[in-house]
C-alpha cells in the first residue's frame, strides 16, 4: 500500500498507479467502493418503508432524502467509472474518503443526530480511510470524524436543546476514530514493511533467475531438461546449435522444441535403463562435431525430470592434441635449425649431383626420391611450427559471395602453369547471410581443400575440377561452403580419423594440412566436417558461426 508521497500527488487524473502497492491500493479502493453502492442502496430503500413516521423523527427530511440520492449517484458514477476500468490515484482516494466522512456526518445531521446508527458507518470510513492511505492523512480522517460529531452534538445541545449525553457519545465516537486510526496504521505499516520486503525479494530472485538463464544460455556446453518421455523442456543456446545446428535467433519448429535427435534418444533409454552407465559419443548428424551426454536426475524422489549435458568431444580432443603439438612445437622449434643445415645439405648436394652428365638413370631415380624426401620433412616442420606460433583470428563481418569469388580468381592465378588447367565451378545460393572470420585464415583452409581436391580429381578422374557450392544452413542464420572434388573418396574406415594430426592416405603428405585447417576454422569459431552424402568425390564444409556472435 503506497504512502502519499509528492510523486504520487503530482499524478494527472486518471493516471493509473505504476507501482505494486498502486495497483493493490486500486483493488481495495475498488472493495470499499462497492461496499458504499450497497450502503447508499440501503438507505435510498429505506426512505420508501416507512415514510410516515419521518417527519417525527428527522430533523430536516428533505435534506436527507437529497443526501442519500446525491450519495448514491456519487458512489453509482464512480462504480461505473471503475468498471470501465479507471484507476485513481492517491488524491482522488483522499478526496473520495473526506467527502464519504462529510456526507455521512451531514446525512447524521438531517436525521436524528448522533444517536443514529450511521455513525458507526463513520467508523467503517475512517478505518478503510487509514488502510487505503495509512500515513498521518489517516489521522486526520479521525481527527474530522471527531470534529464532525462533537459539533453535530453541540450544535444539537445549543440550538435544538437536546441531551448533553449524546457529547458524550460523540467523544466516545472520537476515541473509536483514532483508535482504529492507530490500530489499523500500526497494522498497515506492518503490511507495508511484509510486502516491501516479499516484492524486494522477489525482485531479487527474479535478478538471480534472469541472470541464470544468462549465463546458461552464454555456456558454451549444452543444457537440456527433460521430461521422463524425452520431451524437451528447456534448452540453451549451446545445445540447440550442437544438436540442431541452428542458433539461437532462428525460430525453432515444433519438432525440434520437442523432440530428442534419435542417437541421444536412444542413449537416454540405455541410461534409463542402466543409469550407472555411461552412453558412447554420438553426431547428430554427418556434419554435426562428436558430442557426448551425460545424465542427471533433477528431482530425486518423483524422477520426472533430467538434466542433460552436452559437451563437445572435439574440444576436448583438441586441446588433448593441442597439448600435445605444443610440446612437439616446442621441441621441433629448438631442433629446427638442427634438423634444416643437414636437410639442406643434402637437398643441395642431391641437386647438385643431379647436374653431372655421367649419372645413370638408377641413379637420378634415387636423388629424386632424396629431394622428395627432404621436401617432405621441411614441410613437416614448417607446419607443426604453424601450429605452434598460430596467431588468434582477427575476424571481420564479411559478405561471403563477393568474398568467394574473389578468392577463386586469386586461387586460379597462383596455380603453375605447367599443371593441367584448373577448373573450379562456383555455385552460390542468392540471400547468403554474412559471416565473421579471418580471411587470411580462412583463406589458407579454402587453399589447402582447394589443393586436395585438384590433386585427388586428377589423380582419380585425369581432370582437375573441384565444385565449391556456398548456402545457408537450415534456419537461414548461418552460412557455410562445400568443397566437392572428384576424387576416389575416402574410406569409411578412415572417414573418423581424417582430421588427425599426421593421418594421411598420400605417401607424399605431410598428414598435417585437414588437422591445421579444422583448427584455423576453430580459431574462427567455424567447424569444418566430412559431409557423408553418398555422393561421388569427397566434400568438406565449412560452417560459419551466427554473425552476431563475437569471436
């Protein structure tokens, strides 16, 4: 219940109440309205009962019938108001409770004086008068009230010559106001001081439960709570990307609200059924990164409710191989001038055994595979010591379709004239959403699969043709690009363990080049994965993340 303060008198008229205590303060004020339509109500029907006797008994009976139908118009107007959905403010309260006092005690003075029974509505006024505004306005009702009646009684004493007892009725009428003034103040106070303290509280926890569903939403391991039947009841945005692969602005459909991807549904019913056990990691789906779920009950007792993890397996491999190329970057980076002078020593001397005309033809074979060779292991050491002084991304928000055609006419130039054309058919949808990245990092992915794909093609099909098709993901948020070549494909024996490091089917390769451009994609806040679509070739996408989120 709001006290009177200034803000509240320099409200304009009608201007509903902003705050709680407002509101509640309008609902009472709203009870106490409809107590007084039943009161006047009251009185205007009994003015037709028994008519005869009223020139006998009130004092001045016209002013009264006046009184009592100019009340109820009064209280008739402002339930019509109320109900059509006017809400007063603190002074419109304050005079609506004066003016109830003064008819009351003026309906008192036409009628029979203070002895009537009207004066005990008095006290009924005064009393909702201090619960609607309790503050010292509260004490006022009762000092008029007070006021009101010892003069309504000595009015009647001195000019109509009546009882002196009905002074004394009036005092005892007055102590009653302002005992119920301070009763009902003290108590109002306490309501106040309770519902000061619960919204105060509430408040507070309504800042403590926003700021979790923050910072749940901000994690980057997803959050998902289920019933025991697999629906989903809440989820983050981290678990809505890795399972779904959409973000958090996209609007979900109902199936995806509702619904479990099947390999975390049927790796909910193993735990069920054995929850000391722990599910094997699952995709999604082909291009989806190796997610892990772990499972908890929330509600120990009743059991219909789980919360999910789900965690991204590849972090974790990562930085267990991060850890681990770091130490070997360290140690290739004290051993790498070690390793070139002889490297180059014998890379120059196998070339320049390559210039003698008295070379036979076994020979030459063998210094080609010498250079080979050391070609080789230069190339080992210049990528783990990429790795290991890997720069962080420098991301800008670009326009991925003017920014791959860019990149095709700079690729198509670089490469060697002696090689066979190369021919790479671009394909980009129209409303492509723009992405955040490093172009030089994202660049050196697209050279690298663009290079793997040439080489496969050729080696497979004798063309070096290579397909890159850029799209949006399904929710339209994301973008992403296919790599396609025309290659042999890859295994399926082999499709988990393309991207580790020093992995390679090429006896020429370093099997370094897939995991340094899935960690450069990382670095972007990218994934890049092997798309299993049964198609010829083999096709690497990269997916974007949502251009709103900063890298």
């Amino acid at each position: 219940m709001a006290a009177d303060t200034p803000a509240q008198s320099a409200e304009t008229l009608g201007k509903p109440p902003s705050t709680p205590s407002g509101v509640q303060q309008a609902k009472l004020f709203r009870i106490y309205n409809h107590y007084r339509l039943v009161i006047s109500l009251i009185l205007a029907g009994l003015l037709f009962i028994d008519p005869v006797n009223f020139d006998m008994n009130f004092r001045f009976l016209a002013y009264y019938q006046g009184g009592v139908s100019a009340y109820l118009s009064l209280n008739a107007f402002i339930a019509l108001l109320l109900f059509a959905g006017f809400r007063p403010n603190q002074r419109q309260i304050t005079l609506s409770i004066l003016l109830d006092i003064l008819i009351m005690h003026g309906l008192l003075l036409a009628s029979t004086g203070i002895t009537n029974g009207l004066a005990n509505l008095v006290i009924v006024s005064v009393a909702a008068g201090n619960i609607l505004t309790p503050s010292r306005i509260g004490t006022f009702y009762a000092a008029l009230a007070a006021i009101c009646s010892l003069g309504i009684s000595g009015w009647a004493f001195l000019t109509l010559k009546e009882s002196g007892d009905d002074i004394v009725r009036a005092g005892s009428l007055g102590i009653l106001y302002f005992a119920a003034a301070f009763v009902l103040q003290s108590i109002s106070r306490r309501m106040m001081r309770s519902e000061a303290l619960a919204i105060s509280r509430a408040r507070s926890i309504a800042e403590l439960e926003k700021i979790n569903q923050q910072i749940i939403q901000r994690m980057r391991t997803g959050i998902l709570v289920l019933d025991r039947f697999g629906q989903i009841r809440l989820a983050n945005a981290a678990a809505d990307e890795l399972l779904y692969g959409r973000s958090k602005a996209s609007a979900p459909t109902k199936e995806r609200t509702t619904m479990l991807p099947k390999p975390l549904k049927l790796g909910l019913e193993a735990w069920l059924k054995e929850p000391t056990q722990r599910i094997e990691p699952f995709q999604p789906s082909s291009t989806s990164p190796l997610l892990q779920a772990n499972f908890t009950q929330l509600d120990q007792e009743r059991g219909d409710q789980i919360l999910v993890f789900i965690e991204d397996m590849s972090k974790v491999t990562q930085q267990a191989q991060q850890m681990k190329l770091a130490s070997l970057g360290r140690l290739t980076a004290g051993i790498a001038h070690e390793i070139r002078n002889p490297l180059g020593a014998i890379s120059h001397a196998a070339q320049l055994m390559e210039e003698s005309p008295n070379l036979e033809p076994g020979d030459r074979q063998m210094l080609a595979i010498i250079r080979r060779h050391s070609r080789r292991v230069n190339g080992i050491i210049e990528n783990v010591l990429d790795l290991s002084r890997r720069r962080a991304a420098n991301a800008d928000l670009i326009e991925v379709a003017p920014w791959l055609q860019e990149f095709r006419e700079d690729f198509l130039q670089t490469q060697d004239e002696d090689c066979t054309a190369a021919n790479i058919v671009l394909k980009i949808e129209p409303q492509l959403p723009p992405a955040r990245f490093d172009k030089s990092q994202i660049e050196q992915v697209m050279v690298n699969l663009c290079d793997n794909g040439l080489r496969y093609s050729e080696q497979h099909s004798g063309q070096r043709k290579i397909g890159i098709h850029a799209g949006a993901t399904e929710d339209g948020e994301r973008a992403f690009i296919d790599v396609r070549d025309q290659g042999p494909g890859i295994a399926p024996e082999h499709r988990s363990s393309v991207f580790e490091p020093f992995f390679t089917t090429d006896k020429a390769g370093t099997g370094l080049g897939l995991y340094l451009a899935q960690e450069l994609c990382e670095a972007n806040q990218a994934h890049l994965s092997l798309v299993e679509d049964n198609k010829p070739g083999c096709c690497f996408r990269i997916t974007f993340a949502h251009p709103g989120r900063m890298i």
